[in-house]
C-alpha cells in the first residue's frame, strides 16, 4: 500500500501578490478627467456667456443710450416692459411660433430619421441632398427664402393661381407661415440627425423578436422605436424650444418685425429696443427674460418627462 502526501502551497509573497494584483493607481486613473482638462472650456464659458450675462442683468436695471454713462432706474424697465401692448404681443408670437416649430418638426423628424436609419435603395444619396440645409447659416437660409419669395421676381409671382397676389410678407398669418416653413426647413435636418443615429441604436433583438411575434412594421414602429426614441426626443424637443425662443436671423431678414408689429417676437423686439431706439436698458431687460424663460421652460420639461432620471433605453437586452 502506497501513500500519497501531498504538501501545501505556500503562502505568496509580496512580490508575487504585487505581480497578481494590478497596482492600486490604475483603479484611480481609469475614469473621469480631472478639472484641469475643463478648466480652458470652463474660462472660455465664463468669459463669453456667464460675464456677458451678468453685465446684462445689471444693465437691464439701468438707463442707457450706448453713448453716456448708465443710469440706474430700478425696476422701470421691468415696469414698461409689463405695460408694453407690444411686448405682450412678442410673447405671445413668440410661444406660437415655439408650439409650431415642436409640433410641426417633432414627427416630421422621427419618420425622416427612422427611414434614414435604415438600409433603402439611394438612401444614403437622399440623406446627403436632405441634408443640405444643415450645412447653411440661418442668414443665408433666410436671403434665399426672400429671394425665392419675393412678391415680384419670386415664386409667387409667377404661380398667382396658388399665392393670390404674391405678397406672402403683407398679411400676418401668411407672414407667420413663411417663418414656421423656412425653420421647419432648416432645422428639420438636424432633428432627423439625431433621431436618425438614437434609431440605429436600437438593438435589432427587439424586432426579431417582434417578427417572431407577428408583429408588423407599423407595430414595431409603435411599440419598440418609439419607446426607445424617448430620451431622444425629449433632447430634440428642448432644443426646439430654446431655438424657438431666441429665433432672430430670420424674422430680421424675412419680415423685420412686420406688417406693423405682427411679427415682432421677443427676440426681435430687444434688438429693435437696444440697437434701433437706443435704449439698452430694455433691450437688456428682454434679454434676460428670455434666458430665464428659456431655463425655466427646459427644467419643467426635463423634470415633468422624467429626463433627470433617464436610464438607459437598452438596459436590460443582451
């Protein structure tokens, strides 16, 4: 009878446990950045948005030309500005032209950018030609659209059986739906951008498992890409709305504000106030309140979506 001893291992020393272990600085420098990679975007941030907004804030409670020196008046701005017919009416065109543009652009963007995330015969062609006027300032959108529109040389003049007498700019429903078309124009692309890349981020799982289902393309539209599309779409929503509330180029060029002041948003108003009647103190006092309707706006609707608490759309699907 043979017997077998078996001797035990012996413990590992510090050199082998340091050789095992990863050493206890890589644990540290695998993660975020320190502040020193945000401190050049945090000055260049500081310097040109919080400084300039600050000055405006205190400008806006002064009295100034642009040539003397200011003059503080206190809440008078404040006081006109809430006594102003036109003001009123600026906010009120202002939020019109908001609504249009979100309920105009939103499914108008989803369906281009579910069908642009897909794999179609020329769509990658189309998608570049649709994509156009992505590349384009709002400037030039907007002389191009002028041009196009003009009463006299444009479109309009020469199809009068469909616009009347041509004058689009004359009446201020049709002034207004120039200003909805040539945003939802321009901007529809990016909207499509992003929708188009959260679409393609949807994991395929889901709609083999829908086709094993039996489910159709327009349930699988309803039920799986818009669900996921969620997130997305609440950023694209709040982004609409904060490019509706400080839209300028293109009443300045399209409509300067008229017929009369039946254009005249909010924006446009404080340039009209601040650089044509020289009175930067009003000017500066739209101004602010548009940054604080804008924030107010974008935090109700990240916090009545639920957009704070976002968890992934794909947690869940291996």
């Amino acid at each position: 009878m043979t017997t077998k001893t078996t001797s035990a291992r012996p413990a590992a020393g510090p050199r082998e446990e340091s050789r095992r272990r990863p050493p206890a600085s890589s644990a540290t420098t695998v993660g975020r950045p320190g502040f020193a990679w945000a401190l050049p975007a945090a000055v260049f941030f500081a310097l040109f948005a919080i400084a300039p907004l600050i000055m405006v804030a205190v400008l806006s409670f002064m009295s100034w030309d642009g040539l003397g020196s200011p003059e503080f008046v206190g809440t008078d701005n404040w006081s006109r500005l809430m006594d102003d017919p036109v003001m009123l009416k600026s906010i009120w065109l202002t939020l019109l032209l908001t609504v249009l543009g979100v309920v105009v652009q939103t499914p108008l963007s989803i369906v281009l950018g579910v069908w642009a995330a897909g794999y179609q015969r020329n769509r990658a062609v189309l998608s570049v030609i649709y994509f156009i006027p992505l590349l384009l300032s709002a400037t030039a959108v907007s002389v191009l659209w002028r041009a196009l529109l003009d009463p006299n040389f444009g479109i309009p003049a020469e199809a009068t059986w469909l616009f009347g007498d041509g004058n689009l700019f004359g009446e201020q429903a049709t002034a207004i739906g120039v200003l909805a078309f040539v945003s939802t124009w321009q901007f529809t692309p990016f909207h499509t951008l992003i929708y188009q890349g959260a679409a393609r981020a949807v994991p395929q799982v889901l709609y083999q498992a829908a086709e094993i289902d039996g489910a159709g393309r327009y349930r699988q539209f309803f039920h799986i890409t818009l669900p996921q599309l969620r997130n997305s779409m609440i950023t694209s929503m709040i982004l609409m709305i904060v490019g509706g509330l400080t839209t300028f180029e293109t009443v300045l060029i399209l409509t300067q504000g008229g017929p009369g002041t039946d254009t005249t948003i909010s924006a446009y108003y404080m340039y009209d106030k601040a650089f044509k009647g020289f009175d930067f103190g009003t000017g500066s006092a739209i101004a602010l309140a548009l940054v604080v309707a804008a924030t107010v706006i974008s935090l109700i609707v990240v916090r009545v979506s639920g957009y704070d608490k976002m968890r992934s759309s794909m947690e869940g699907v291996s």
